[in-house]
C-alpha cells in the first residue's frame, strides 16, 4: 500500500441484533504500517481473520462506549492474539475508550486470570496485559504522523459516548459512533475524506411493540436524518455501518429515505468492505481468506 494511503475495513457492520452476513460494529483503520480498530464488537477476530490479518497484528483499541455489541469481541481479541503462535502480539494491548474502558479491562484481566496464568506458564510467554487510558474529548493519540481526535456525541443516557476523527497524510475518516443526530459529527466530519455514520431504519406501522420501537430509534439517527449531516458536512464519501433494520426495513428502504435528504455519494457498509483513500476513494468487498 502507499505509504500516503488511508485504508478503512468494515469488519461488522451491525448492530446487537442477529443477522447472517452481519457481525456487530467494528472498524479497521490502516495508516501506512499501522493498524487502529474501533470498537470490538461479536465476530472482529474472525472478519480479521478473514482480511488475512491475526488480532496479535493489531495493538491499537478505540472505543466508542460500552455498550456490550461494540465490546463484547474484546476476549477474544485480547487473548487469541496473545498466546497464539501466529503473529503474537509484542507487548501491551493499549486501549483509548471512555470512563469506564479501563475498569473493565481490569475486570477482563481478573476473569482470565486461570486461562492466562497456565497459557503464560506452558508457552513460556510473557503475561497478557494492557495499557488503557479512559479519555475524554480531544486529541487522544498522535504518533507515526497518525492524528486520533475524540469528540462527546449524543447516546443517552450512554454518557459518555464518543466519536472519532482519524488524520493521515493529509486525508481523514470520521466515526460518529452511536449518537442521535448531533453538531459534533458534523464539525469533524466537514470536509472529511470519509464520514461513517450509524444508522436505524425501519416502519413504526410495522412494529410489533411501537412503544419499543420508539425508544430504541430516539438513541439513534434515522436514514433523512443521517442524510442531513451527510448533507451539512459533505464528506467525499459517506458511509454507513452499525446498520439497525427494524420492522421490515431493507437496504432499499435506507437508501430511498437518505435520499430525501441527501444527494451525494453513499456507501450501505456489509461486513468486509475495504475502502481506499487517495486522489480516488475506491471500495471493494474482500473476499474471506481461508
């Protein structure tokens, strides 16, 4: 890859709900050698995997909240690319997430303790650790010439959430994380190279509990309402991932009610989407790895 090219790969696309084909919300961020995952959710080590990449390649962990489908791959991760043999993991695993990211990750530590304890004695390694750091707004990582800017968003009653801007070369991708339609994403992501932005689309006339219904989509950002930040920050692409279908919703239905309120381009993220950034934006599906 040139050294000057951003590279982000949709691991999981979706949400806590199961849906074949779609592992819940995780990102990988390439940046000339280095690689940056945000958020970790069900499935991030197989789709990893499926890149041709092992979790002891990455050393990096961004976290938007903690809620459990953007945290609950984080065993996984954390230990496979520990002990394993195949591109283990040198030294700590370093996490940036919000207030909270780094009890838990003590918790992780005391909850593996017996599997790490006889991993560590029978392979002869060292102890699995990590360095985790609870941020707030701000820039939160700049090395290797790679800028990491956290900003609050609106998830309550999450608080607090985050999204994030990552800036490379010269080009930027912006991650709204969950959060309802707020100014935040639109600051960071005006003018970005890439804003992906979560989305909920369904049919209230649909629901079978509309009560339910509208309680999940009041946390989230609806397809015009997305399509109206997209509009407001004109990315040179907009994306969508953490993808929530409700009541009957399709990708059809998503793509018509964004374009209510939003006319440029638009990626419908699916698990294994690379998207390359240069003078051209391009994206690709991957295709699985054995």
């Amino acid at each position: 890859m040139d050294d000057n090219t951003l590279e982000v790969t949709l691991l999981g696309t979706g949400s806590p709900i199961f849906v074949p084909g779609r592992y819940s919300i995780s990102t990988l961020i390439r940046a000339g050698d280095d690689y940056l995952l945000f958020d970790c959710g069900r499935g991030a080590s197989i789709r990893l995997h499926e890149t041709g990449l092992h979790p002891g390649h990455i050393n990096k962990l961004f976290l938007t909240h903690l809620h459990s489908d953007h945290v609950v791959g984080i065993p996984d991760f954390y230990i496979s690319g520990w002990f394993t043999t195949y591109g283990r993991r040198q030294g700590p695993l370093r996490v940036w997430g919000p207030e909270g990211s780094t009890a838990m990750m003590s918790y992780l530590d005391s909850a593996f303790e017996f599997d790490e304890g006889v991993r560590a004695a029978e392979m002869q390694i060292h102890h699995n650790a990590n360095e985790t750091h609870d941020i707030e707004s701000g820039v939160i990582f700049e090395e290797d010439g790679i800028r990491v800017t956290a900003f609050y968003v609106d998830h309550r009653p999450i608080v607090p959430a985050l999204g994030f801007k990552v800036e490379f070369a010269g080009r930027s991708v912006v991650l709204s994380g969950d959060t309802r339609p707020t100014e935040s994403v639109i600051k960071h992501g005006a003018g970005a190279d890439v804003l992906i932005h979560e989305v909920i689309c369904g049919d209230k006339d649909n629901a079978p509990e509309p009560e339910q219904y509208e309680r999940i989509i009041a946390h989230h950002t609806t397809p015009q309402q997305a399509g109206d930040i997209f509009a407001k920050a004109q990315p040179r692409l907009a994306v969508y991932s953490h993808i929530v279908m409700l009541a009957g919703a399709d990708s059809g239905m998503l793509d018509r009610q964004t374009r209510e309120t939003y006319a440029g381009p638009l990626l419908i993220g699916e698990d294994l989407t690379r998207i390359t950034i240069g003078d051209e934006i391009t994206a690709e599906r991957l295709t699985p790895s054995n």
